[in-house]
C-alpha cells in the first residue's frame, strides 16, 4: 500500500466514524515508531493533520509505518 492509499482510507474512516466527520480523538495515545504520542487525527481543507499529545503540534508528514498504526487503531 502506498501512503497516499493510507491517507485517502484515513480520509474516509474519519469522515464516517469521527464526530462531525472532521477528527477522531483517541483516549490512548498512540506511540509512533519516534516516540512521539499521537492523540488526535483530524481533516484539515487538503491533508490529514496528527495532533501531538500534550502540546497540539501538528504534524502532516508521516512514515508509511507510523500511518498504518494510526489507520488500524481507527
């Protein structure tokens, strides 16, 4: 699968499971293979944006790995 596959099934898995169709919060934090703790996925204008736990940083670029990770917790 390619990244940009992983991002459209994102795209689509949060427009009909999160609230309003606009993001998914996840109670759990999600670890990627960084370290860094993932909490929210939410649907900016042209890209998926990942909220970093604690301080909100965003962030759009993302390993292929790291995406899979998100997409199956969603």
């Amino acid at each position: 699968m390619t990244t940009d596959f992983i991002l459209n099934k994102m795209r689509m898995a949060v427009k009909s499971n999160g609230v309003n169709g606009y993001y998914i919060y996840f109670e759990n934090a999600i670890e990627l293979t960084d370290g860094t703790l993932i909490d929210e996925v939410r649907l900016s204008r042209y890209s998926v944006e990942f909220l970093e736990k604690g301080t909100n940083r965003v962030f759009s670029k993302l390993k292929k790995k790291d995406l899979l990770l998100i997409y199956n917790e969603i």
